[in-house]
C-alpha cells in the first residue's frame, strides 16, 4: 500500500508543478531555480525512473514531455514533438478528447483498460499558465491491474 501511496504523492506533484508553471526543465519546474544541481539530478533521476507514465502536450495536441515510463507503455520512443491523437493508444487519445471536449478542465482520474489487457489508472489535469488560459495537459499513469485482481481497488 505504500507504494501506491507514494506514487500517487509523485504523480500529483507533477501534475501539480505543471499545471502551476512554464515549460522548461521539470526539475526546475519542481525544486524552483535555487536547487542545488544535486537536488535537480535526484528528481530527474526519479522522473526518469518512476513506474508511472507521465505525459503533457500543448493546446494543440503536440506532446512535449514523456517520461520513459510513458515511452514503454505506449510502445514508442522520442513522442515528445508528436501529435497525441496520432501516437497514444486509442483508448488514451479519446478518453483526453473527451475530457478535454467537456470543457470544465477540471483534474479528473478514470480507470482505462489498456489495449494489452492491463488497467490504466490515468489521472489528467489542464495545464495553465501565466493568464493565457490552458495550454495543454498532462496524464499520470500508473498500472493498477494487480490491485484490482486482488480486490484491494474496491475504493479506487
């Protein structure tokens, strides 16, 4: 349980640092510009390491930020620069436009069977910045199919 707990804690403070910032180095986006360069290291390193997917894109769909994770889940390497709804599962790509189309942009977080068989918790949020209104979003997800097997996803 503290696993889930403490990739749940990791997923929300991405989506937080996104959603309350500008692009640039997710590190720095995080730990502010005062990090020490070790400070810096250690996250990216855990960005880079995490088990969760984590992905963002800009308003116009164009993905600008998947972690590794991401990249295996998908299935793909290098999707930074490509369009979403061309690169992302189907499943993905509708729930996002879904989402998107409702147009509250209000955090939100579904369960999404997963085209090899897996459940994909994701959890979405609007990224916006600096009084232009949303400029895209990002996506947290995480593999919760051994939760749900075990009965434990009951609450989820």
């Amino acid at each position: 349980m503290a696993w889930l707990l403490a990739s749940l804690l990791l997923a929300s403070l991405l989506i937080f640092a996104a959603t309350n910032a500008l692009p640039g180095d997710i590190a720095q986006v995080i730990l502010g510009t005062n990090a020490s360069p070790g400070e810096a290291e250690r996250l990216r390193a855990l960005i880079a390491c995490t088990g969760d997917a984590i992905i963002s894109a800009r308003a116009d769909g164009i993905l600008d930020f998947a972690n590794p994770a991401a990249e295996r889940l998908v299935g793909l390497e290098n999707l930074a620069g490509c369009a979403a709804g061309q690169v992302l599962p189907a499943p993905l790509a509708m729930l996002i436009e879904e989402w998107q189309e409702s147009g509250n942009n209000t955090p939100a977080c579904a369960e999404l069977p997963w085209p090899d068989g897996t459940i994909q918790m994701v959890s979405l949020a609007a990224l916006s910045g600096n009084y232009r209104g949303t400029r895209g979003w990002v996506a947290a997800l995480r593999d919760i199919t051994n939760v749900k097997k075990s009965g434990r996803g009951r609450a989820m």
